[in-house]
C-alpha cells in the first residue's frame, strides 16, 4: 500500500508540499511514495539551483532510475530557496524516504492560493484509483 501522509498537499505529478519548509515562507518539495516506488531505483537527480525562479508546472529538473528519466515540476510559482545536497552523494534517498531526508527543493512561493489549490491526500489518492 503506497504511504500517502495526511499533513500534506500533492499535485497529480506525484509531488508533495509540505507547509512550513524549513527556511522562512518556503515550502518544502519532494516524490511522493508512488512515485519513487514507479521509478524504481533512483540514479541521479538534477534539481533547480537556489535562486531560480519556478513557474507552477514547468520542468524544472529530472530523476533518473534504473528504470527511466522523469521530469520533476514545480508544484508551485516562486523563487527556490534551498535544495537537498544530499542527493548529490545519496539519490537512494528518495527511495528510502521519499518523505524525509528525500525532499527536493524548497521554494517561496509567490502566491499562497496556488499552494491551497493543491490536492489534499484524500484528493491524491483518488488520482491513484487505489
């Protein structure tokens, strides 16, 4: 059964946002469970540099597995903030927790009705038809 935590918000991307990130007015992103579980086992991640803005939608970087290479979005509008180093030296992360030390970036967003407007885990789990 794919973990879907109820404290967070999703895009239909397989993307999750958590509210507060850990810098100030940011929000923190990440691969849901489904997500990293559909890759398989994560290679390599080429993410957005702080100090770039995203646009809500747009390709903003790239997970490679054994598997494939998939895009990663930007669920929200804003200017990128940090970015998990970490992955640099351990993609596997992303697999072992997709949740945790596995987040992506973390991003201000410019408007905080496009995070409102993201699915909630009822709505998520829904896209899945588990």
């Amino acid at each position: 059964m794919t973990s879907i935590p109820a404290d967070l918000r999703y895009t239909a991307e397989h993307e999750w946002v958590r509210q507060p990130g850990e810098t100030a007015g940011s929000v923190r992103v990440g691969i849901t469970d489904f997500a990293q579980d559909a890759l398989g086992d994560i290679v390599y991640a080429s993410l957005p540099r702080v100090g770039d803005t995203v646009a809500a939608g747009s390709s903003v970087g790239e997970l490679e597995s054994t598997k494939s290479v998939s895009d990663v979005y930007a669920p929200v509008s804003g200017d990128v903030v940090a970015v998990n180093a970490d992955l640099d030296g351990q993609p596997e992360l992303l697999n072992t927790d997709p949740y945790g030390a596995g987040w992506l970036f973390e991003v201000v967003p410019s408007s905080a009705a496009e995070v409102d407007g993201l699915l909630d885990a009822a709505a998520y789990e829904a896209t899945l038809g588990q």
